[in-house]
C-alpha cells in the first residue's frame, strides 16, 4: 500500500476546498447581488452578504425584464432558450442516428463519400463561416425564426460518428435474428436498435443540450426582435447601455437564470454528462 | 471495417441521409464556399464591380500590422489561458485522486463551470472586478494597484484570460481525474516501495504517464480560447481598450459588422478554417487512441 500521511490527507482537503472556493466565488457573488439594492451596489458599497430584495429583483427579472433598455421579460428569453437548445439536441441526434443507420447497415454508391462529406464539417464551427451563413439564413428568410437559430447548426460530425461506432459494435446476429421474425430495415430500427442506443442517446442529449442552450454568437447575429432573443444575447443587451443605468441585481438574477438549467443538468445527471463528454470527445 | 449482415435496399439509404446532408451542404459547404470565392475577389468602394485579384487580400493582411498583432495576441491568450487553467486543474485533480472521505462530493463541487455560458462568464467576471463598483476591484486598490480594465489594454487582457481559464479548469479537472484514475495503482506502489516520496513519484511516475492527456488537453483548451472566448470578450470588453483583447474570431465579426472590405473579412475566414483543420489534424493524427480515459 502507498503510504497517505494524515498531513498529507489533510492538505489535500484544504487545496481542494480553496479550489472550490474559487470556482464558486464569482457566482456567490451574483447570488448576493442579486437580493440587494441597485443603488448600494453602483456606489461600490456592496455586503458580501445577501440582501432583502431577493423577491423583488427575481419577480422583475422573469416578467418584466430591466426597466430600462430592453424591457424583455427574462422568462421568455428562457422559453426562447429552451425552444433552441431541444431543437438543437434533437435535431442533431435524430439526423446523425439515421444517417449512421444508413453507413452503416446499407450498401450503397458515394457511401463513404457522403461519411466523409458528414465528418469535414467538424472543421467548419460557426465561427469560421458567420458572415456568409447568416446571408444565406437571411436569403431563406429564416431570421428571427427559431428554424434560423436551430438548423444551421443541426448537422453534427460528432453525433454521427458516435453512433456509427456504437452500431458496429451491434452484434450481426441480431439483425438475422430479427430479419428471421419478417422485420425489414424500419422495425429492425425501431424495435431494436433505438431501444440499444438508449444509453448513448441519453449521454449525447446531456451535452447537446448544455451545448444548444449555451450557443451565444449564432443568435447574436440572427435575432433583431426582442421577443426572440436568448437568454445568453439578452443578458448581454442589458449591459449594453451607459454603466450608471445598468440595473445589476437583474443582471446578476438573469446570469443566475442563464446558468440553471444546464448547471442542474450536469448535477444532476453527473454519470451521463461525464459520458457524453468523454464519448464526444474521442 | 464493414458490417457483414446488412440490408438491400436502393433508396432507403440516400433518403436516411438526406437530411444530414441537406444541412450540410446548404449551411456549411456553400457558405465554407462562398468565403473562399470572396477571399480571392476585390469589390470596389461603390459595390458595383468586383475582379478577381489572386491572393492579394491575403497579402493585404499580412501586410496590416493590426491583424499580424491580432494573431499574436489570439496565440499568446491561448498559451495564458492553457497553461493556467490546464496547471490549476491537474493540481485540483491530483488532490481529488486521494482516498479521501467526501471526494464525489469534491468533483460535484468542481465540474459544474463547465455548464456556464461563456457570456454568463463575462457577465460574472466584469461584475466581480468592475473598476468603480467591483468587489474584488476594492482589495486591489487597498494593495496599492491601479486597477482599470476599461482604459489598461493589459489589465483588460488579464481579466479575460483569468475568465477563460476559470471556466475551462472543470473540463480539465474531469479528463485529469479520468487520466489519473486510469494509471495502474501497482505503478506508484512499486515507486512508493523503491522509496520515491510523494513529490518524486508524482514527477518521474504520474506525470510521463499523464503526458498524453496533458496533450490531448492542450489542442482542446487552444481551440478553446480561439472560438469559444467569442461570448467573453463581447460581453466583458468588445475587444477593447483600443485592441487590446481583439482575437481573431472577434476581428473577423467586427469587421463584418462594419460592413468594410467584404475580401478582406472573407480571407479572415478562411484562415481561420485553416487553422481549425489544423489543430484538428493534430488532434486526429497524435491524439486518437493515444489517450487513456
């Protein structure tokens, strides 16, 4: 056995309660100012301790939005949200399953071609292609919409690729079994793999959905309407105006919202993030 | 590798791909495409006629000492971000990999940043250390700093580094761990009984062994700080002061929002794609398989 001198235990759990310390430090503060009062906030005399207007500043937040620049209530920047990330996460997932479906369990000409076509756009993020994508999305008259902040990003190299190795794993006896029961290429889908790529499916959903809700520069550029703004855009129109007008215990409550769900996601389902996160990146 | 057991049909696979490959050729390719052929096209100042003038929109930028400084900046925050957020986490990671009493609590505790966007980030981070009403921005006066992000370029390019770095040590933290916890215990026990203290087998026995996470680590955290510190800057600093934390991703959309030399933004697209194919070549090539979860 390696030997674990009780010194030795005992520094790790203070290093480890330092990092912690840390990581959450800047969103404890945000929770604090979040109940105080803008007023005592913008002359720099924050507490570190939390306030009396935690009711107050979150009932304004969600329905009423700053009640300066915007005036977009932050519940419907969230539903906004939510719409684009479950586009996102299952859009990809259903499209990258059948089209593994199809490379893997089919035959057919340019079959490797159109694997390749598929695994190139991991070289093609958003980023490299903003301007003359978001032409193209305003040529389709797809701005504004929630088909324009979802479908451009839908394709996913990663996806498809999971799936087709998972797939190959699939032992060849289950087909010919299934295939002795009368079942074509649909039920053979339906009936057994689906229900096999359960677990994957799950671990993919996880981080598609983090990655969807968390998207920032697509819907930045798309969105000119304020009733169909994200969260991640609206919270940044708020800081926008002259520093003395931002409302702070908005901001740092709309910040608070904007981390919620996909935060409660990884908590929540630790085993199926740290998962999908590994399978993806491989 | 092909499957033996398979099914005969002569449409239904074109229409199971289909979709996917309307996506991609309609969102990725034609626009991938459109900025190559723009990249080689020079408009003149009224939009009306354009030539094709070779790779002389190229040849401007490099000329332009405000991109060749764009560039290095983009590279040295990608050093700054990695080496900082990579050596804070593998620390955090070693600690955790203890026998220690409470340690899946230890990892929830430290794995959720990665769920925060990164304007979330920004927005956090400016609060904390804005110059006239920041928390933090108190103390640092009280030690004597004359701290001011909006108008110090390197104090500004500080900040964000620092913001970066923070929310990608969760990451880091969950592939060290896995990285450590898949290093055979009999290795360091074999080192404990030839008598190496602590220290000694962490640098002669962990850390060579870890060397192909730490690798693999270090490609992601770089694509990370040149595409996904887009929503940082823009909420923290816009790029400013002056240029001061301009990166690459962040010039090419404020280029194109000024709406200017459509050549000039399209050439800065397309190197960046050249960038990302190669960094996710490297990936590719020297990663894969290599890394031992």
């Amino acid at each position: 056995m390696v030997e674990e001198e009780g010194f030795q235990r005992y520094l790790a759990h203070v290093i480890l309660w330092i990092g912690i310390a840390i990581v959450a430090f800047p969103v404890y503060l945000a929770i604090v100012a979040s109940t105080q009062d803008n007023a005592v906030i913008a002359n720099g005399q924050m507490s570190l301790l939390p306030g009396g207007h935690f009711l107050e500043t979150y009932y304004q937040t969600l329905f009423v939005g700053t009640s300066g620049s915007t005036r977009e209530p932050v519940l419907n920047m969230m539903l906004n949200s939510l719409v684009m990330a479950l586009l996102i996460a299952v859009g990809k997932i259903a499209i990258s399953i059948i089209s593994a479906y199809a490379i893997v369990y089919f035959r057919f000409p340019f079959r490797m071609a159109i694997f390749w076509i598929i695994f190139i756009t991991l070289m093609l993020p958003v980023e490299v292609r903003i301007y003359p994508t978001y032409k193209i999305v305003a040529d389709l008259h797809l701005l504004d919409s929630y088909a324009g902040l979802s479908l451009p990003l839908i394709a996913s190299a990663t996806a498809t690729l999971l799936f087709r190795q998972f797939f190959m794993t699939v032992p060849d006896e289950l087909l010919e079994a299934s295939r002795i029961d009368g079942a074509g290429p649909f039920r053979f889908f339906w009936d057994t793999l689906l229900p096999l790529s359960r677990t994957n499916m799950a671990a993919l959903f996880v981080i598609l959905f983090i990655l969807g809700w968390n998207q920032y520069l697509w819907p930045l550029l798309i969105t000119t309407r304020d009733d169909m703004q994200t969260i991640q855009v609206g919270i940044r129109k708020m800081i926008t105006t002259t520093d003395a007008l931002t409302e702070w215990p908005v901001v740092m409550a709309t910040a608070l919202l904007a981390m919620l769900p996909p935060v409660f996601v990884v908590v929540v389902m630790q085993k199926l993030f740290v998962r999908g996160l590994v399978e993806t990146e491989k | 590798m092909q499957k033996q057991a398979i099914f005969q049909s002569k449409l239904l696979p074109y229409a199971l791909v289909a979709p996917q490959l309307a996506i991609v050729l309609i969102f990725f390719y034609w626009p991938a495409a459109q900025a190559v052929i723009q990249s080689f096209l020079l408009q003149d100042a009224f939009g009306l006629s354009t030539s094709f003038v070779w790779f002389e929109n190229y040849l401007e930028l490099f000329k332009d000492p405000a991109y060749f400084a764009a560039i290095v900046r983009t590279f040295a925050f990608s050093f700054a971000i990695a080496v900082s957020s990579l050596s804070f986490a593998l620390l955090l990671a070693v600690m955790a990999d203890k026998p220690l009493r409470g340690s899946t609590l230890y990892r929830t505790l430290l794995i959720w940043p990665y769920a925060v966007a990164p304007p979330v980030v920004g927005v956090l981070w400016v609060f904390m250390l804005h110059p006239s009403l920041g928390v933090l921005s108190r103390y640092l006066r009280a030690m004597g700093v004359d701290w001011n992000p909006l108008l110090d370029g390197d104090q500004a390019a500080a900040l964000i580094i620092l913001a970066a770095a923070w929310k990608q040590i969760s990451y880091n933290f969950l592939f060290f761990l896995a990285g450590l916890q898949s290093i055979p215990k009999s290795v360091i026990e074999a080192a404990a009984i030839d008598g190496a203290r602590p220290m000694r087998r962490f640098w002669t026995v962990i850390f060579p062994l870890l060397s192909p996470t730490i690798f693999f680590l270090l490609v992601i955290n770089i694509v990370y700080a040149f595409f996904d510190t887009f929503g940082i800057i823009d909420t923290m600093t816009r790029g400013g002061p002056g240029k001061a934390t301009e990166t690459l991703v962040y010039k090419v959309y404020t280029d194109g929002l000024l709406g200017g030399n459509l050549g000039s933004s399209a050439a800065q697209s397309v190197i960046l794609m050249v960038i990302v194919v190669v960094l996710t070549g490297i990936q590719f090539r020297f990663v894969e398989r290599k890394v031992t979860y």
